[in-house]
C-alpha cells in the first residue's frame, strides 16, 4: 500500500499543469530583436491602413471630378481640362492620367490622335505609384524572417558560450533563456513575415483592380473626344499653306 501511495503522488505531480507564459512574457524573452518586430507589425499596420484610405474607387476617381473633366472634354476644351486637372483640389488618379495625357497632346504635333497612347502611358505611371504604396508591406514581409533569424544566431551564439562557460543549475538557466530567445524570435519574424507576404499580394491585386475599373471611366471620358473633328490639332500646327494655289493656265 506504501508503493502505491508513493506512485499515486508521483503521478499526481506529473499531472500538474505547467504555468504558462503571457503575450508579453514571450514578446520579452525575444528581447531587443523581438520588440523590433513588434514595432515592424505595427508600422505594417498603419501602412495597410494608409493604403485603404488612399486607395479607394472615390478617392482615384471622385464623382465631380469625372463630371468636371466631361463638361469640358465634351466642349473640346482641352485647355481647360488641363487646368481643370491640374488644380490642387482635382488632384486624383484620374485627373492625373487626363493632365498627363492632354499635356502630351497638347505639345504633340499629332495633337488628339495619339490621345489613347497617352493616357495609357500615363495611366501606367499612376498605377505604378499606386503600387509603391505596397513597397512598405513588402519589405517588412522580408525583414521580418531575418530579423528571426538574427534572434537565433543570437540566441545559438549564447547557448554554446554558456555549455563552454558555465556548469550545473546555473548553465541551464542560462541555456534555456537563450534557446528561448532563438526560438521566439523565430516565430515573431514569421508571425509578422507571414500576414504582410499575404498582405502584399492582396493589395496589389486590389491595385490593379481598381486601376481597371477607373480605366473604364478613362475610356468613356475619352469618347467624347472622338467625334468628328476633334482630332484637330492645335493651332500652331494648321496646314503650312496659307493661301490656295494658283489654278493652272490651260
């Protein structure tokens, strides 16, 4: 009876819950390199949040801006567009691509025939400037692992000076604070390398909708331009001839 007392009270210590560590207990055994990511997550936070703010059909395309643009494009009022466009409470996507494009057109000897060509290059260098707002997201995503993995180097470089350092309870106590660190930091870099990865990608398929959408809207601005005689081109580009021929002595 003695045995199985002894038994039942080993047992009963084995099944003792272990005490478990908090959020910060864990963010703390990480140290420096783990209060850097944290500051990482958060920065890739308020990037995603700048970026929704930014990026929206209303704010690439406000309503008075699209009805501004086709009162004047549908009275050929290039010149006006422009300024129209170029006006600091008008700045938009849209009203950027049409600023760019008119300007070109304006200066080209073409004049409105090579308007389509414009607003594509100029639609083109909006959305790469929409696309940089991502580069943030991005690059957190490939920090973030070789910020864990700097903990770990850490981490391993401490356990191995404390094996060849220290002996008994205290080496233990050392080696377990920093296998702790090396493997904490590892999983806050990926923690944080993993959301932004999935992040990026969203927002530049988000991007490139959205692009597409105010592209449509482009397209049926630019309609009004085409219509019968709106190709003309400016006036410093009229024909060379300014009186007709002489018709010929029979």
């Amino acid at each position: 009876m003695r045995f199985f007392g002894d038994v039942s009270f080993l047992l009963a210590d084995a099944a003792a819950p272990v005490s478990r560590r908090s959020l910060f207990e864990y963010i703390h055994a990480g140290g420096l390199v783990g209060y850097t990511l944290v500051l990482l997550s958060i920065l890739a936070v308020a990037l995603l949040i700048a970026h929704l703010l930014k990026v929206r059909l209303s704010v690439m395309a406000p309503t008075p801006v699209i009805l501004g643009l086709e009162d004047r494009l549908q009275r050929a009022d290039t010149a006006g567009a422009i300024e129209f466009c170029r006006n600091e409470e008008n700045k938009s996507f849209l009203a950027n691509t049409f600023a760019g494009a008119l300007t070109r057109c304006s200066r080209s000897s073409f004049g409105l025939l090579e308007l389509r060509s414009a607003l594509e290059d100029s639609g083109s260098k909006e959305v790469e400037k929409l696309i940089r707002t991502t580069d943030g997201i991005a690059i957190i995503a490939a920090i973030g692992p070789m910020m864990g993995l700097l903990g770990t180097t850490i981490g391993m470089i401490g356990a191995f000076a404390t094996i060849g350092q220290l002996e008994g309870a205290a080496r233990s106590n050392e080696l377990s604070g920093y296998m702790s660190l090396a493997l904490v930091t590892t999983a806050q870099g990926l923690f944080v390398a993993i959301p932004c990865t999935v992040l990026y990608t969203i927002l530049r398929r988000r991007v490139e909708r959205l692009a597409a959408e105010v592209g449509e809207i482009v397209e049926d601005l630019a309609a009004n331009l085409n219509t019968p005689g709106s190709d003309r081109r400016p006036a410093r580009s009229t024909s060379i001839r300014e009186h007709p021929e002489p018709a010929p002595v029979s």
